[in-house]
C-alpha cells in the first residue's frame, strides 16, 4: 500500500488522478465513499479524461470516458452506457487511513 493522497485533496463528489506502479489511478471520492479504477476505458483501452482531473459527468453522479461518454457507476464500474455496456472499470484497491488515502497494487488491464 502507497500514501497518495489525503482525503481533503479530493472535492466530495469528484476524482482526482493519482500515479501509482507507473500506471493512471482514478480515484473518486462519491456517498461518503472511496473508490479507485485503472485510467482505462475498456471500450479503446485509453485514459478516460481529456483534461487533468476531469472524470466525472456534469451531475457528479458518474465517472465519465471523455471519448464517446460512457458511464461508469463510482461504486462498482460498471459501464451503464455508452460503448463498453457490460464492462468495467478495473478496480484497484484503495484504503482510508484517518485522513489518507492509501492505494494497493495496480493489476494490469485486460
């Protein structure tokens, strides 16, 4: 587990981009909750945002692929829609220690 970040360094309801194994972490702070995914669309297997920090859709309810818009559940990463229907985000794992925001190791995409 690697030291990212505190909490108060992500907005509620938004995600920030966290570089950890060499590899582009989303992680969202969303419902009093932390998750964290692989920076990969599983649609083209590209970053999901075109601009720094910029993950979720305009109602802060999903994390968003820039590209062709799919939507992903915070809570799960589960594509709702949009190109890569049925698919996932691919989670790494992530805790919250007092105050900060701790990351596990990065798998590799499919």
């Amino acid at each position: 587990m690697e030291h990212v970040c505190n909490l108060d360094d992500i907005e509620h309801e938004s995600a920030r981009e966290f570089q950890k194994d060499g590899q582009p972490v989303v992680v969202a702070k969303f419902d009093g909750q932390v998750h964290a995914y692989i920076n990969w669309c599983p649609h083209l297997g590209i970053e999901l945002n075109f601009m720094p920090d910029e993950f979720m859709d305009s109602d802060k309810q999903f994390i968003m692929c820039a590209n062709h818009g799919a939507l992903f559940e915070v809570q799960s990463g589960n594509c709702l829609s949009g190109p890569c229907m049925g698919e996932k985000l691919v989670p790494v794992q992530v805790e919250v220690r007092g105050d900060e925001i701790w990351l596990g190791e990065v798998p590799e995409p499919a």
